[in-house]
C-alpha cells in the first residue's frame, strides 16, 4: 500500500498538471491510511487526462488504485524477450475469456523468451510486441481512462516498462447465453434463434442473415456509470441519411447514469413521450430486424438486453408476426385478417357487452336476450361493475402468472382461473356470460403478436368499459372517435402511424390486411423513407410449365 | 393526447337517447295481447320472459326455478293507462323492445281495432318486425299462457310457427302499411285454439294452430279466409313454395291421392288495360315432387304424369281462381292489385279513383294461368 502511495505520487508530479499537484499533494497527506472516498472519486474524475506513463509500476500503480484494488482484477507480472522487458498484464476475472488470455501470455512469456527488443525505442517495440502478440486486434492506448474502459469492457491489457501506451487486445467473453428459441414471439415456422444478452452475438445473427458490406455497424456508448455498448444497424442505400441522422442525434443526446434495457432508450427517443401505444417496434427475433433493415428502417441493439429496437414502426408493423412471411400467402392473410378482427375484440368485447346488454337491449335477439337475462339472474352487480371485476381479475391473474417462480407459475393460474371463474359463477357473483366474455377477451389480446400492442390494448379497454358503462355505444363510439384523433396524430420518426391505412398508398395494401405473395411484393414500403424502392424482379411469378403449349394444339 | 381527453369531456354534455338498464331489471316482454272486454275497455295481456325461459342452462344452482313465462293482464280504457298499471304490480321495468307477436282478440276484430294500436305505432321502443296475429276458439291470456310444445315460450313457438312459412305470416309494418292505404286490405293471420291432440304439458286443454286468415276493412272483419284459401295467397304473395298440393291419382278420379310438394313457385301478376279498364293477368309456374302417391301407375310413362299434373294444375286453378273471386266479391285487395294499375297507370288510377278502388277491383277481369311441371319423382321412380 504503501509503495503504491508513493508511485502514485510519483505518477502524479511526472503527469504536471496544476491539479495533478494538489491530488499528489494530498495522495501525501494520507501517509500510509488508505485513500479517502473523495480523493479516489477525485482521481477518477482525472482518468480521461491521464497519460499512460513510461514506468510500469507508476501505471501499475494507477490501475489498481482506480480500480479501488477490485477482487476481480487479474494482474500478472511477465518479463518480455532475451532482455527481460518487465510487462504486466491485466484483465478482469470471467469477463475475459480466459483461454485467450493464457493464449496471449504463452506467446508473450514462452515463444518470446528469445526474442531481442528494441527496448530504447517505443515505437518500434510497439510493433515488435504487436506481432508477438496472437490476437486478433492490438491497440496502442495512450490514457489510462481508455484503458480502464477497455479492461472493464473484457479486454486484456499489456503495460511494459519503457512503453508510454497501453496494449489492448479483444479478449472479450463475458456470461451470456447461446441464442434460444424467443420466448415471447415463438413461431411455427421459421427461424428459431432469437437475441441473447450478449450484443457482439446479436449483431453477428444479423450479420448472417444479411452478408452485405452496405450493412453499417456503428457503435455507441451510453451512460455515464453503466457504458453500456449501443449498436446502430442500417442499410446504407436503403436507409435515408436523415433517418439515420435523426436517430443519431436523438440516441445521442440522451444522458442518463446508466442503460440497463432497451427500454431506457426506447422511451427517450420517442416522438410522442405521453402515448400508450409503443412507437418502436420491439422485438426478440434477428429475422424481424433484419426484414426491418430491408423496409429502411434503423435498428438498434443494447447490451445486455434480448430485444432489439426497430423504428420507425407503424401500428400495422406492430399487428405482423414474423411467421405471415414464412406461410403460405393465402393462409398469411387469413391469420392476419383473423389478428385484426380479435384485435377488436380484445378491444372492444367487454365494452360492447356491456353497452349492449345495459343499454342497447333491443339489439341483441330475442332468444339470445332471454339466456342473457337467466344467466344475469341475482347477480349483485351491475354489468359494469361485474365486467371491470372480471377484467381486473383476469389482468391479476396474468401478471402474477409472469411474476411467479416459473415451478408454481402454472399452477398458480390454472387454480386461479378454476377457482375464480367456476367458484364466482356458483356463487351467483359473475354471471357466466360474463365469464366467456372476459375469457374470449383475454384469449384475443394473447392473439396480438407485439407484446407491447397487446399491453396497450388492455389497460385502454379498461377506458372503453367505464366509457361503455357510462354511456352505452354512444361513449364507445365517442372514445374510438379520441382514440383515432390520438393514432392519426402519432408519428414515430416521422412516419404517420397507422400508415400506410392513413395516410393510404396504393401499393403497400398488399402487406396490411393481407400478405400478397411474394411474388407480387417488388417494391419496399412506400410510406417509409427508403431510398431504393424496388426488392424484387418483374418475372417471380411461377407459371404452369406447359400452359402455353396446351392451349395452341389441337 | 389533448384534444382526445378534450372531446372525452364534452361526452356528458352532449345529449341522446340513453339510460342504463341492467338485464335483471327488466321484464322483457316478448307478446302482447289485445282484446275488448266490454265497449271500451279493453285488455290488455303481457306475456314476460321469465329466467326459466333459457332453455338447457342452469341459470341458478339450487332453488326453485323461474317458469319460463309470466302472464300478467289488466284492464283499462287505454293501453298506455293499462300497461302503467301493470308495471306498479311488476317489480321490473317493462322492456317492449323485443315484443315479436301482437295477438288481437276475436272480439276486438269483430268490434273494429280503432286506435288501439296506435301505442305499438308510436312507442319508440317497438320494432315493427313483430308478428300480428288473431286468436280464435279462446281469449287472448288463454293463448299466451298455453304451454307449448317442443319450445319453452309460446310465443316463440308461435313466432316459429309463422316463420316457417306454413302459414301466413304478416308483420307489423306489413299490417300497418296496409292499414294505412284505402286500397289495400290489412290481413290478419288466425289462431286456433284448438283441443290439445298432441302430448304436450300434462292437464293443458289447448294448443295453438296457424289457421286461417281474416280481412279487415275499417278495422274490422270483413272475411275469413279458411286455410286452402290462405295458401292460395301466400302462392299470390310471392310465398307458394313448402306447399302441398293433392289430387286423385286413378286413371278416373276416385279415393287415391297423389301429393304433391311444391320445390319452386313463381307467381306473375301483369295489369294491363281492356278499354281503358285495368285487367290482370295472372301467371303461376311450379315445379313439382312426388311426395306420396297411393295407386299404382307408372309415374315413369309420360301420359301418366302429364295427366297428374294437369290436374294438379286445374286444381291450383280453381283455387286461385275461387280466392279471387271470394275477394273481389268482399271488395277487398289484400295482394296489391290496386298497387300495380296506380305504379303503371297513374292515369287510369286517378281516373278511377283510389277510394273506390274496391268497387272497380270487383268488376277487374283477372285471368289465371298455371304451368307446373313435374321435377322429380322423389327418391322411386314407379311405384312398387
């Protein structure tokens, strides 16, 4: 400790900065007690200005302290060819892969012994070390703050005594986990890898599905304490420079402590902070950002989150699964309309219940008014009231279904749905209308294939039920008519959002309500700001291999 | 987002018809009946749905269970008056939403309906897709409180019974755009009550069945038509097929019968004018299928059926031709001649006048034509 004090010190006057001074000074003062909080916080406020220094224990010295003697820091101390070049090695425990590193340390310490350096001049050991060194990238870093950036990203670090920089090899291998099957958009068929934690492997699982050298990666760094690595993925040429741009400018203007998830940045990029419909579009699966990058669209990847962030996005883009794209184009349509018409009834099932059987009742016909009515017989509450309940209920049990241990998860919502939905209507509390109402809605909100969307669309059905409950069809219809005013004044990156239905363009029905075949899909979306429009040939279409000939025989 | 939660605030100062009716406050009631006790005061039966209406649910565990109708009638000089009265001994709000048969009594008919329909006309409430229907052989609460058979609510039942088209079927609007013309002649279907044949609830004395039809003119009965006569025109109306037709079957006519199902009826009424005096021409088409046949003849051989079905044609002839006689000779236009001569020559019309039409329709020549043919023989060809 000690020692280290006084290296410290010694760093410090060599670096000759006014305020370098007084920390010396005050490195002094503590005389052989550790370092107060604040002079350590003091110091690290410094590290972007510190130079690497030419004495290895200086900057030995100065990692440790920095690093606040960290249990995890590996140091290892090796001395460097025929003359015995002293050189430390640093790297963080288990966040470097450890077989690379002994790699880089075999090479260094053994094949190397033999080796003459140019000790005296630093640039040429640098490059004498560098092809010493069997890694797949070496970087020459001059400040000690990169260097801890780089050490706490994974990296190795090589001081060696006489170098006035820091090497820096790619050893990068921190805990994550193989790509899994997405957990919340599975399909059927399809690819069945989905984004891990990890955002290097993320970035190569699209990089695989999209071997184009016009694919541009760029790399971000956000929050001050978390550092957490963003990735910004577009295709040049079919991406407009001003989406990028935009993005860009609004990612980079965040400023916050740390990113844990995507949904930090999701909400701060937004165009309309205060809506409840997700503006971007989230998801787990490689092949929907990849098609995404192929509408124009720019994604991004945070590390340490499975998800991926694509925007612009539309409400359309929200209601399309992966799986539409794979199917067969008839079946794609019909699931797809199908998605549209419970997105209606996850929406408006409870309300339309509810107005019609308190308000509406000419509406309903008379046989089935008249089960209506039996089923409703001395149930205490109001149809209101019974389905706000239900719906409650129903939401409870759904979340405590995703906040319980995955072992008693299951359990836990088969006995609550059983129990609350068998034992209320026995009780003659909820009639059982009310029962396959509130199961038809939940069913149909399960239907929606964007997490997000489906989240939207439950709490406003809460709105539409008071709205229907108080004011029969004539507040559902007053409450559609605010919720479109609200959709059509969405924009996110400027793209309206429920276009291409409003504003509409010709060409792109095809993939709204129905999927058109993919032959007939030769040009990107229209509403999206893309560069280069067409995707595909005029010929796609297959034809009969004979229907040419038959007809001209005779 | 402002101007959302904006137009949500204005809602309630907005106004509309709108008010908050839980199911369980209502007493929905889906037939009323009309009839005269004595001159001027007039019954008037509800028939509510009741929760044992439901047919297979439970509806509640335990307890005993609902009957599937209620039957409540008071009595008054008007019928709003009437049914005011009922819902201060009902403990729920009368619904008349759903009312799908109005039945008027036979002495109600008799004496004239004045304006005692007037309230179905004007209550807002009502729907005019309902069913109109007279009761005969009983009262009106006799009718509705028959049980019946196969259905838990009569008036379903009934509603069923008319629906499918055996009989004839008049609704509302129908009824009462009729009743509004000085041409045209408002029918009303009949029930029977009849004496239960069928098993039905043990003790019931009575069943209801689709009979006949009666013609009103100035609300009142003019005409009754039996049966054979109603489906004579429900074929005019447009509403011939489902029919049978039967007639003797032996090379002379004697006790077998050869029945015939109607598969397709097409009817054509063309006015046309004969010196200025409107004639019409009517043309019925059928297509037929050998439902029974009780003698042996080759059905196979062409003289043999050409025969039948001439008869069958000569017998839908008289029919039709005796209903319309009968008709003109009540003056009454319950098929909307009358409409056709005013849509194609208005100027004949307002010659002959609308008010007299029923004087001009019962001197209108009519010419009746029928053209059947025989389809299918059904599943055989000969007869074994």
């Amino acid at each position: 400790m000690q020692v280290d004090h006084q290296l410290i010190v010694q760093y410090l006057r060599r670096w000759q900065v006014a305020r370098a001074d007084e920390l010396a000074a005050e490195v002094e003062n503590c005389a052989g007690a550790g370092l107060s909080d604040q002079l350590q916080l003091a110091l690290a406020a410094e590290k972007a200005y510190m130079p690497v220094s030419p004495a290895l224990a200086e900057n030995r010295a100065m990692v440790r302290t920095l690093m606040g003697y960290s249990a995890d820091l590996m140091e290892r101390t090796l001395y460097l060819g025929a003359d015995r070049l002293p050189a430390a090695l640093f790297c963080l425990d288990a966040m470097s892969e450890r077989a690379q590193v002994m790699t880089i340390l075999e090479s260094l310490a053994v094949w190397g012994q033999d080796r003459k350096l140019p000790a005296d001049r630093p640039d040429s050991l640098l490059t004498a070390l560098e092809q010493m060194i069997p890694s797949v990238m070496v970087r020459g870093v001059g400040v000690l703050g990169e260097v801890l950036e780089s050490l706490l990203a994974g990296d190795t670090v090589l001081f060696v005594e006489g170098l006035p920089s820091a090497l820096i090899m790619p050893t990068d291998g921190p805990p994550g986990r193989q790509p899994d099957e997405p957990l919340t958009e599975p399909v059927v068929r399809g690819p069945k890898d989905g984004f891990t934690e990890t955002v290097s492997d993320n970035v190569a699982l699209i990089r695989r599905r999209m071997r184009d050298d016009r694919l541009r990666v760029e790399r971000l760094t956000l929050g001050e304490r978390s550092r957490t690595r963003v990735v910004l993925l577009y295709l040049m040429g079919i991406a407009t420079p001003e989406l990028v741009q935009e993005v860009r400018t609004r990612v980079g203007r965040i400023q916050i402590d740390a990113v844990l998830g995507s949904g930090y940045i999701e909400e701060m990029v937004e165009d309309d902070p205060l809506t409840i419909f997700p503006l971007l579009k989230v998801t787990e699966r490689p092949d929907v950002v990849t098609a995404g990058l192929l509408e124009g669209k720019v994604a991004l990847l945070v590390d340490g989150t499975p998800h991926a962030v694509l925007m612009p996005s539309t409400l359309v883009a929200e209601m399309q699964s992966a799986e539409d794209y794979y199917h067969r184009w008839p079946i794609s349509s019909f699931v797809r309309s199908l998605r549209y018409l419970y997105l209606l009834i996850a929406f408006l099932g409870p309300s339309i219940y509810v107005a019609v059987t308190t308000f509406h009742q000419e509406l309903i016909p008379t046989n089935l008014l008249i089960t209506l009515i039996a089923a409703r017989e001395g149930v205490p509450f109001p149809a209101v009231l019974e389905a706000l309940m239900m719906e409650l209920t129903m939401e409870a049990l759904r979340e405590a279904g995703v906040r319980l241990p995955k072992v008693v998860g299951q359990a836990v919502s088969i006995v609550g749905a059983l129990v609350i939905g068998e034992s209320a209507v026995q009780a003659g509390l909820v009639s059982p209308v009310m029962v396959i109402v509130v199961a038809l809605t939940a069913i149909s909100s399960f239907i929606i294939p964007l997490y997000a969307m489906s989240l939207a669309v439950r709490v406003l059905r809460f709105v539409l039920m008071i709205l229907a409950g108080t004011f029969g069809f004539f507040g559902i219809v007053v409450g559609l008519m605010a919720l479109f005013v609200h959709l059509s004044s969405l924009r996110s990156f400027g793209v309206p959002y429920l276009s291409p239905i409003v504003p509409p363009t010709g060409g792109d029905q095809r993939d709204v309500f129905v999927r058109a075949p993919w032959w007939a899909m030769r040009r990107r979306p229209q509403f999206m700001p893309a560069v280069d429009h067409p995707r595909g040939g005029q010929g796609n279409r297959p034809s009969r291999p004979s229907a040419g000939k038959r007809g001209g025989t005779p | 987002m402002r101007r959302a939660i904006a137009l949500l605030l204005l809602l309630p100062l907005l106004t509309g018809c709108w008010s908050r009716r839980e199911l369980n406050d209502t007493a929905l009631v889906i037939a009323l009946g009309i009839d005269l006790v004595e001159e001027g005061v007039y019954e008037v039966t509800l028939a509510v749905a009741g929760s044992g209406a439901a047919g297979g649910g439970k509806g509640q565990q335990g307890g005993e269970s609902l009957p599937s109708r209620i039957v409540v009638s008071g009595q008054g000089r008007s019928f709003a008056g009437v049914l005011r009265d009922i819902e201060l001994r009902l403990p729920r709000r009368i619904n008349l939403t759903h009312t799908l048969i109005v039945v008027v009594g036979e002495r109600l008919a008799e004496q004239g309906l004045g304006n005692t329909l007037d309230f179905i006309l004007r209550a807002p409430e009502f729907r005019l897709q309902g069913n109109i229907m007279m009761v005969r052989g009983g009262s009106v609460r006799t009718l509705l409180e028959t049980e019946p058979i196969m259905e838990s609510l009569q008036t379903k039942a009934l509603s069923e019974i008319a629906h499918a088209r055996v009989g004839l079927e008049m609704r509302l609007w129908e009824f009462f755009s009729a009743r509004a013309t000085t041409y045209r002649t408002p029918m009303l279907p009949v029930v029977d009550l009849i004496q239960n044949p069928d098993t039905g609830p043990e003790g019931q004395r009575y069943a209801a069945k689709l009979g006949g039809a009666v013609l009103l003119r100035n609300d009142r009965v003019i005409e009754y038509l039996d049966a054979r006569e109603v489906r004579a025109i429900k074929w005019l109306r447009g509403h011939g097929r489902e029919g049978v037709l039967t007639v003797p079957c032996g090379e002379e006519p004697g006790q077998e019968d050869v029945s015939f199902h109607i598969l397709q009826a097409g009817r054509r009424i063309r006015p046309t004018l004969q010196g200025g005096r409107p004639a019409f021409t009517v043309s019925l088409t059928g297509r037929l299928r050998v439902t029974e046949i009780q003698c042996t003849r080759p059905l196979m051989q062409h003289e043999v059926h050409e025969q039948l079905v001439r008869r069958a044609e000569e017998e839908l002839h008289n029919l039709i031709v005796r209903v319309i006689e009968k008709l003109q000779a009540a003056e009454a236009d319950p098929l909307s001649f009358g409409e056709q001569v005013r849509a194609l020559y208005p100027a004949v019309w307002r010659q002959l006048g609308e008010r007299r039409w029923g004087e001009t329709w019962r001197e209108t020549p009519v010419t009746v034509s029928v053209d059947l043919r025989l389809q299918t023989t059904g599943l055989m060809s000969n007869p074994l």
